[in-house]
C-alpha cells in the first residue's frame, strides 16, 4: 500500500513536471527577451514608458516555475499569450525609484530613472503587462503593449567580448541558481584580482547557512567587464571615476548607499552569461552596498566587512528580504504602511501575522516578544525594524538582515532563502 502510494505521488509530480516543461517549450525559446522602460514621476504620482525591447542569447531562469507564486515587489509585470489571453509568464520586483519616491526630494521634484526586465524569449506574440502595488497590496495597471518576437526593431547587440570565468560549476543554469557578478571599477589589468574576488566572495557565500546545504544547486560566474578608472564615484569626498557601470556612494545623500541609476549597463554586461541574479562587485575599500530585488545587489569588494555586506545585499535582492535595522540613517520616509502587511517574508505589523513566520515560534513565546535575555536565542517577534522603532517587528534579536555582527541569517530567513532557492531550482 505505501509503495504504491509513493508511486501514485511520484507520477502526479512527473506528470505536473512535464506540463510545466511543455509549456515552457510550446511558449518561449533558451534566449531573453530584454524590456527596458523608464519609470517617472514623483511621491504623488508615477508613470511608465517603453524605451526598447532586447534580445540577449542566453535564458538562465526558471523553465518550469513561469508564474509567480511568491507575490513578492513593489511592481509585478506579467507576459500574456495574445491568442488566448492566458498568462504564460510573471515575476514580482522592485526599483530603485521607488525607493527614491519615499524620499524628502520626491515631494517637490519629479525624476525618471531606467528599469529593466527581463524574461524567456516568447515563441508567438504577447501582450507585456507592467502593475504596480498599491499601500493596500492590490495592483494597478501602469503600462501594457503587444510585442511581436519577429519585430526587425527588437535590438539584436553584439556582446562586448568580456572574458567569463565560471567560478563555481553545478550544471546547467536551468537547474541552478546562477548568480552572475559584473566588474565594477577593475581597470583591465586588475582582472586577476576580479577573479579572486569573486572567488572569495563564492566562498563566503556558499559557507552561509542555507546557501551551504543548497551548495549543490548555485553557479556563481564572473563577468570581467573593465572601467577605464579604479573604484567608484564618491560625492562627499569630490571623487569622479569613469567605470564600467557608472556606480556611487551616497545614493539619496546617504554615504554608505552604494547604488547605480545606470541599469542598461549592467544588464548589457550580465548577458554574457546566464543569470538569475546579477551581484555589481565594485572594485573599492570603502564600506558600501546596497540591492534591489529581482534586479541586482551591489556591494564593494575590500572593506572588512565586504563579505558579511555583500550576502546582506543578496538577501534582498535575490530574496527579497527586508533590513532589520531600525536606529540607522536613512533618506526613506513612511516607507511601511503599518495598516498593511509587508509582502517582504522576514517584517510583519501583525495585520496578517499567520501568512508569516509564525508557525516557527515556540507555543509559549509570546506576540509581541520582548527583547530580552530569555528570548535572545529565540524565533520570535520583535519590535523594530523596517527602518522604524515602532509597529514593525522582525524574526530575531539580531540576524544578518539586522547587523554585520550577526552569526547568520534568523531562521525566517534562512527558510525564505530556501523557498527562493527551491522556487529558481524548479524544487518547489
């Protein structure tokens, strides 16, 4: 009887594997379709325009899990068949405007920043659909166009011949979670060192708890796209560089907020190799990072705690996860609605707290928890985080999303990573 349970259960996943696999194969080709937009506006009001359509020669995600099931992102673009209206294709993600829109400067100035998106190259026409959430979590339309693949005017760029070293080999991207990191300020003969330090932060990553016990399942390659100077541009010190992808300290005033506005580079860079998440190695000694989720994490390559910031900035970017911190600078102002619950995994405001990580805590641990001592080394709920002192809570006293200080990743964490690894994997 239970032999022939497990057999019933191992068809049913065999058959829904096949599915899945059919529709990838009867809707969309092994290469990208690129869609670059430019996003404006201001805190009041947004809007999105198509700037152009890409094609890039490699397909590095997913070719079983095409619709979103994470509901994670500030916007969710969906791609869907013309000839039968069915969604074929979706993903969540987020955007450095609109970070920039919960600024002080967004309430007088209106500013227009790149976005891009990318997914599989579609075999027949589509209709592109771009949403943005609103505070209350339902979505709004903001874009939509038909985009023919056959269409002469979709870009068709030569890549630039950057050498790719893949680092760390567990197959083929299709299996794996290929995270891709791009040369940010290494002049052409500091390619070595590049190398090595993308090695370096491989190796960091992959002793981390779960990208440890997931080791088996992540590529990690490396791009070595040059700049004509070393480092980065640092305002506050009067430092212009020219580099490959035009990055900065102090995005939004903040120091320590290293970002770039220059998306279109790093995604003509990350095509020569496949991808799921593009990881910006900047070539500098000064303590900075940052990340954006489903688009790209940034962080510098030769502080003391390059590291420990860089897998910080992957957990959102990659994941999707929320800072834990609630006492630093910062330029972003009510940047959760405390009516709502966040879609990020590892933040609550205990609207919807059960959709969380609540069936982790201890049926004695109590909601809120209290920071204190006896609860120190416990999943739990407290208060802070999010950027804010009150009405947030987070997992744990301290967790990799909170401090470079911590051991790791709390254990809400560490199962969110999972989820995404296993989603990217096609396990989930």
């Amino acid at each position: 009887m239970r032999k022939g349970l497990i057999s019933v259960v191992c068809l049913v996943l065999l058959m829904t594997s096949a599915c899945a696999q059919s529709v990838f194969e009867k809707s969309f080709g092994e290469k990208t379709m690129r869609v670059d937009l430019v996003l404006a506006g201001n805190k009041h009001m947004q809007t999105a325009y198509l700037l152009q359509l890409k094609k890039e020669p490699y397909w590095g995600g997913s070719q079983l899990n095409l619709i979103d099931s994470l509901a994670y992102g500030e916007f969710r673009f969906k791609v869907i068949d013309q000839s039968n209206d069915q969604l074929i294709y979706s993903r969540g993600f987020c955007t450095l405007f609109e970070e920039w829109r919960t600024t002080q400067e967004a309430q007088s100035l209106s500013k227009a920043f790149f976005q891009t998106l990318v997914f599989p190259y579609p075999k027949n026409n589509v209709v592109f659909v771009l949403e943005e959430r609103k505070k209350n979590g339902s979505y709004h339309p903001l874009l939509s166009f038909p985009i023919d693949p056959d269409d002469k005017n979709i870009a068709k760029e030569v890549l630039s011949a950057n050498e790719v070293v893949k680092v760390v080999d567990n197959g083929a991207a299709a299996n794996n979670v290929d995270f891709t990191f791009v040369a940010e300020g290494y002049t052409l003969e500091q390619m070595d060192k590049f190398k090595s330090d993308v090695k370096r932060m491989a190796d960091y990553l992959l002793s981390q708890e779960p990208y440890k016990s997931k080791s088996d399942r992540i590529n990690v390659w490396a791009v070595c796209s040059p700049s004509k100077d070393s480092g980065s541009d640092d305002p506050r010190n009067g430092e212009w560089v020219n580099t490959a992808i035009n990055s900065s300290f102090n995005t939004f005033y903040i120091d320590r907020y290293l970002e770039t506005e220059d998306v279109l580079s790093i995604r003509d860079i990350a095509a020569s190799a496949p991808y799921d998440h593009i990881c910006v190695l900047v070539n500098s000694d000064k303590y900075g990072g940052g990340g954006i989720y489903n688009h790209f994490s940034i962080g510098t390559a030769d502080h003391a705690l390059s590291n420990e910031v860089m897998l910080h900035e992957i957990g959102h970017g990659f994941v999707g996860l929320a800072d834990e911190y609630y006492t630093s600078d910062v330029a972003y102002q009510d940047f959760f609605d405390l009516t709502v619950e966040p879609w990020q995994p590892n933040v609550t405001t205990l609207v919807n707290f059960d959709s969380k990580w609540k069936h982790l805590l201890d049926k004695d641990t109590p909601i809120p928890t209290p920071n204190s001592k006896m609860y120190e080394d416990k999943v739990g709920v407290f208060e802070g985080g999010g950027y804010v002192e009150k009405g947030v809570y987070r997992p744990a006293v301290n967790c990799r999303m909170k401090t470079n200080q911590a051991e790791g990743f709390c254990p809400a964490c560490q199962e969110a990573i999972k989820e995404m690894i296993d989603f990217v994997t096609d396990k989930k």
